[in-house]
C-alpha cells in the first residue's frame, strides 16, 4: 500500500457499505453506517467531556488547537488523498491538497483570533460587562462537497469557546468525515470530538437530542428545513448554511480578457460543487460576446479528469444524484433553445460522474438552469441591456448566499452591491472566503454567522456580568 493510502485503510470499515471512487467507480473503501441509537452514546461521551474541557482556559484550548493544526500538516498528504478518492476533486489546482492546507490554516486562524471581554458600560457608578461561555454540546452536521475544510470551520470554533462536539459527515463522504476527525483528535483530550456515521435518521436523532444545545449544519434549503423543524421541541441554537445561487454583474466598463480567469474560477472551484460558487452570469449586451469568447477559450484549456492524475484540476460530480440534476437542467436550456457554446454533451456510459465544463449563452432569464441551484459545472450567461433589470433578476431568487459585481470603477461597484440581496457581495472577484471575516446567507439561504469574531460567538452564550 502506498503511504498516503494509510489514512483511508485506517478509517475504512472490513465490512459494510462500499465507497467507489465517483471518478473511477473503484471501490476505496467500507462504511458500517451508524445508527439512531448510537447517536446517545455519543453524545453522553460529548457530555460528559465537556465540564473538563470548559475547564480550560483560553489558551489551553488554543494551544491544543494549534496541536490539532500541526497535526493535519503532518497529515495532509493522506488527508488530500482521501477526500480525492472520495469526494473526487483533483490533487492539484484548488483541490485535495489546497482544502487540506485550507484545514490546518484555518484551525489556526480560529485559534489566533482575539475574543476580548466587552467593557459596556464603565462610567464611575457602574460596570458592565460581556463575557461568551461555552453552550455545552455542538452538533456539527457537514456536506460532501467540502468535507474536510467545513468540518473544520464548524469544529475548530465549537472547541476554541469551551464546547465539545459530535461530528457527522455526509453519507457521500463519510471517510472524509472520519479521516478529519481521526487527525484532528491525535491532539485533542478523548471525547472533546466524536464523529458518528449514517444517513438523515442519524442526523435527525443528533438534532433531536436534547442535550445538544447548538447545532450547525451546511446543506440544501430543504434539509436546512427538516433540521429546524427537529429542533423546535429542545429550542438549540441553530447556524444554518444553506447554499445559495449565486449572481455576478458585470459592467460595460470592464475588460472581458482580465476579468476571465476571475469568472472562471468564481463558476468552477471544485467543479462548480461550491455553496457560494457563481450561478449565473449577467453580461451587458455591449460586451457579451467578448465576454463569453473569453471565457470559452479559457475553459477549454482547464484539463479535466480523474483526482490522482497530478495533471488534471477539475474532477468529476461527486454522485449520480448530483449529476442527474446538473444534466436536466442543461437539457431543458437546451430544449429551451439556449446556446450551448460548449460541453453539455456528457458520454453518461464513461466511468465516473464526469460532466463537461459547460457554457450556456443566450439564455432566458426564466429558465431552471438560472432559477434552481445547478452545483455544477454549467453556467449560464445571461444578457442584459438594462443595469436595473440585471439587479431585478439579481435579487429575483429565495435565496442570498454572494453576489459579486465587476467594474472599473470601485464606487459605482460598491453602490450596486449595497442594493443585491446576499450576505457577501465581492468586487472584481467571487467566492473567496477569509477565516477573520464573517460569513452567512440571507433569506433562504440559511442565518447565523460563521469565521471570526462573529463565529466565535456564534458558538457561545452571551453573559452579561453587571455591578
């Protein structure tokens, strides 16, 4: 066995469920998928662990984080060669290898980020101040698109402010899940972090337990909705990521060469399978053509294919689930009579879940390709010759995860993106995320905040110490 395959044979079951790579359809592993009633056994180990952990001081905690962060170093070859054989993106590009170093970065930053007691009021007479305390149990239920990195944005702020956690991973990426946790515990105290497997039942009873007294999950809006509705008997803090579809302006003002790349990799980090990845493109009439001319000639030469092969950068779908979705949807823009300018041709018999770098043009608003979150690689590029219309259709979804706005000019790229619906919007570029900066949705696409300060607290109880 070759060395960096050590970390999947240690997490991978001798019987049960077979986990095939999506790009091969070889199988890398078992899972003896986890049931309801061992979610309690869980828990009561979080439980019980938890007193001593809160016990700590701040910087205990931190610097058992910081363990936890050299650990995933030590480990990140193994842990990239996991999550590739698994989720299916490449080594190389922004893949296995930058969501490994991703996960070690941001233990760090979360272990690194001030959280100073609040002075509110301090005036001769009175004093009032604003401490956070640890919750207790943290339930942190993360997708299979980034497995590893958002187990980590969950995880590393639950522990840094006193609570323990019980993990569960996606059913699609549950060696994943279990590779992270497996790591990140050679530094932890036992039962600070417990990961447990299955499917929406045992996410359901992990939600349900009244001894978690906050949970975080990332998903679709509609499992979003499911976990609320458990919730509601207990009342837990809930911090809901619940993807979005994103859209980007761009503005008559730019250069459609310089901006490519930008676009490019907006749409397709990790093939698309990103939460807040660009949706849809609004192009002005006036340069739509170089526009997409830019981005056609960029696209066909991002190579293609299976994760391990050091030469590729994007892989395939992670499941057939997703891969039926991203193919109706092209399928309807194409029955609709929008231009496909390339891919959208799938050979559905090769192996894998690979679908083409797809570029739709000369698309109508209205279509399901615009309308519905495709997560994938598909864009649509829609053309406008009214700025007012494009921020209309812009802000014309349920849901507000980013938004992004592309212009020369700085202030008039900013007085757009004060009027579109999202929780961040970028300039001049889309998607990138910082450990130090606040992120969450608007409307449906969930509430609560995560990273930073804000994510901090968000996993806390605020106390006000008054006298």
């Amino acid at each position: 066995m070759e060395e960096r395959a050590a970390l999947l044979a240690r997490v991978s079951a001798g019987h049960g469920t077979e986990i095939k790579d999506p790009a091969t359809g070889e199988v890398i592993g078992r899972i003896a998928f986890g049931t309801p009633g061992e979610v309690a056994a869980a828990v009561d180990t979080a439980a019980k662990a938890q007193p001593g952990w809160a016990a700590l001081d701040d910087q205990e905690r931190c610097a058992a984080l910081m363990r936890a962060a050299d650990a995933i170093d030590a480990h990140a070859e193994e842990l990239a060669y996991v999550v590739s054989r698994e989720q299916g993106k490449t080594m190389n590009g922004l893949g296995a290898r930058y969501e490994a170093a991703g996960c070690a970065a941001w233990v760090r930053a979360t272990a690194s980020t001030p959280l100073p007691v609040e002075v509110l009021v301090d005036d001769g007479q009175s004093r009032a101040e604003l401490h956070y305390r640890p919750i207790g149990v943290v339930g942190a239920i993360t997708p299979w698109n980034w497995p590893m990195i958002i187990a980590c944005w969950q995880i590393a702020p639950a522990l840094r402010m006193g609570n323990t956690v019980v993990q569960k991973p996606s059913e699609y990426t549950t060696l994943t899940g279990l590779a992270i946790a497996a790591v990140l515990n050679e530094a932890l105290p036992p039962g600070v972090l417990t990961a447990v497997t299955g499917a929406g039942d045992v996410g359901d009873a992990l939600v349900r337990d009244p001894r978690v007294g906050k949970v975080m999950f990332t998903g679709s809006v509609k499992t979003g909705m499911k976990v609320i509705e458990a919730s509601a008997g207990n009342m837990p803090r809930l911090t809901l990521e619940l993807g979005g579809n994103d859209a980007a302006i761009v503005l008559p003002d730019v250069d459609p060469q310089a901006i490519a790349e930008g676009l490019f990799w907006g749409a397709f980090i990790n093939n698309g399978q990103t939460c807040a990845a660009m949706k849809r493109l609004y192009v002005p009439d006036a340069i739509y053509d170089e526009v997409v001319d830019a981005l056609a000639a960029l696209a066909a030469k991002i190579p293609m294919g299976v994760g391990l092969d050091e030469g590729n950068v994007l892989g395939p779908l992670q499941n057939q689930m997703q891969w039926n979705v991203v193919n109706r949807l092209v399928e309807d823009a194409k029955v609709r009579g929008a231009r496909v300018v390339m891919g959208g041709d799938p050979d559905a018999a090769a192996p894998g879940y690979f679908y083409p770098k797809t570029l739709i043009a000369d698309i109508d608003n209205a279509a399901p390709l615009v309308q519905e979150e495709q997560f994938g690689p598909a864009l649509p590029i829609i053309r406008y010759t009214d700025l007012e219309q494009a921020v209309e259709w812009a802000n014309g979804v349920d849901v507000g995860l980013g938004a992004s706005v592309w212009s020369a000019d700085r202030d008039t790229a900013l007085a757009i993106a004060a009027r579109l619906q999202a929780g961040t919007v970028w300039i001049n570029s889309h998607g990138g995320i910082d450990p130090r900066v606040p992120f969450g949705g608007a409307k449906r696409s969930g509430y609560g905040l995560e990273f930073g300060v804000e994510g901090l607290k968000a996993v806390s109880v605020p106390q006000v110490i008054s006298g």
